[in-house]
C-alpha cells in the first residue's frame, strides 16, 4: 500500500477540484466526476490485463507510465497547456487502478 500513497494519489484526490477549475472547465465537480469514471474504467483495464501478464509486469509497467504521467502534468503545467493536465490527470487515474 506504500507505493499506491508514494504515486502522489493523495494530492490530485484533494487538489483536483482546483485544478479542473485552472484548466477551464467551468464546473469543477465534473472533474471530480472525470475522475471517478477514470477510475472505474481503469479498474476494468486491470483485471483483463492482469490475467494475461501477470501482477509483476503490470506493476512494473504501471508504476513507470504512472511517473512518466508525473512528468507530463508537469511540463504542462509550466507551459501552462491546461488541456495537457487535465488529461494526463485522468491518464494517470486510469493507469493507477
């Protein structure tokens, strides 16, 4: 459970409010909605993909598009490209599930 509270969850869960709200949407409870189908679609992506490759690979390769997910809500962020942060929020709840 560390590493799920190491890929920075928490400060999207709690900021994304604010940060839908930066991007433009003029609700940002529809973020929060984003975020939660994300989620569940994210789930679904899991568990076909873990019964083919297996929960090592799976965290592996989730682990490192989840930092390369990181790395673009950053460079987005300072380029201030909001469209680029919203999506890559929502890339980044789909592939944590």
């Amino acid at each position: 459970i560390i590493f799920h509270e190491l890929t920075g969850i928490n400060a999207i869960m709690l900021y994304s409010n604010t940060m839908f709200k930066k991007t433009g949407l003029e609700n940002p409870r529809l973020g929060t909605y984003l975020i939660g189908i994300a989620g569940l679609i994210g789930l679904f992506i899991a568990i076909i993909i873990l019964k083919k490759v297996g929960r090592r690979k799976l965290l592996i390769t989730g682990h490192v598009l989840m930092a390369l997910c990181h790395l673009l809500v950053g460079l987005f962020a300072y380029y201030n490209i909001s469209m680029g942060v919203a999506s890559m929020i929502i890339v980044f709840i789909i592939l944590l599930f």
